[in-house]
C-alpha cells in the first residue's frame, strides 16, 4: 500500500480552495500551481513577471526541500501565462536559469488570467523522486 505525504505552505488560500500544495503518493510528487505568495499567503508583485516567476520557483523551491528532491527530479511541468506572447521570451529565460542543462516535458498555456488580479503565471509539475538527484 502507497503511503500519502501531504505538503502545505500553511497559506490560507489552502483552506479557503481546498486543496494541499503537494502530494506525495509513492515515488511520485505532484505539485499543484506555485505562484508569487509570500510566507503569509499574500500575492506578491501584480503584473511583474520578472518578480512573479522568481517567487514562484522560490516556492516550488520549497516544496522541493520539503521532499529531499532537487530540480532535476522534476519530469514534467505545465506553465500557465497571461500574455503569452508579451512573456514568451522572460518565461523561456526564467525556465533555462531554474532548470539549467535539465529538461523536463514542458506544456505552457496562454491563459487570459488566473487567479488574482495581476498574477501572470502559475505553474504545476510532477516530481520523479526515483530519479538521480
């Protein structure tokens, strides 16, 4: 029988939407939707990209620690962001300089917005904790 590990931020968007930042079921990790919150649950930096996509991998940072895994363990990702085409280039260099010379499966949606007025990404992925750290 899997063991479940649940990760929280302990945010209060947790509470209020239902749902943990990330499960552990087995050797996998799926992590829900980091995005720019800071240790309070407080959105951070509306309409800042730059800012936003670095407080969001902070945050995916955290999760990471929280399961001994590291950014190469991540086997896929799914970016979600709010003018796309204005991004594109910011989101192409903020994923090279988290990730390095790794590369996970990537999908990146063009949304027209997301949860809080002023977020412009968001960003999910499946964490592979069998693979070499």
């Amino acid at each position: 029988m899997a063991t479940i590990d649940v990760f929280n931020h302990e945010v209060p968007a947790e509470s209020d939407f239902g749902y943990s930042q990330a499960i552990k079921s087995g050797d996998l990790i799926h992590v829900s939707g980091q995005l720019s919150l800071d240790e309070a649950g407080e959105f951070l930096y509306a309409d800042d990209f730059a800012a936003q996509l670095k407080q969001t991998y902070a945050n995916t940072d955290k999760v990471l620690d929280h399961y001994g895994a590291t950014r190469n363990q991540v086997v896929s990702q799914t970016l979600y962001v709010v003018n796309l085409r204005q991004n594109a280039a910011a989101t192409a260099e903020g994923n090279l300089g988290y990730f390095g010379a790794h590369r996970p499966a990537s999908t990146v949606f063009g949304v027209t917005e997301l949860t809080f007025l002023g977020q412009v990404i968001e960003i999910s992925f499946v964490i592979d904790t069998r693979l070499p750290a």
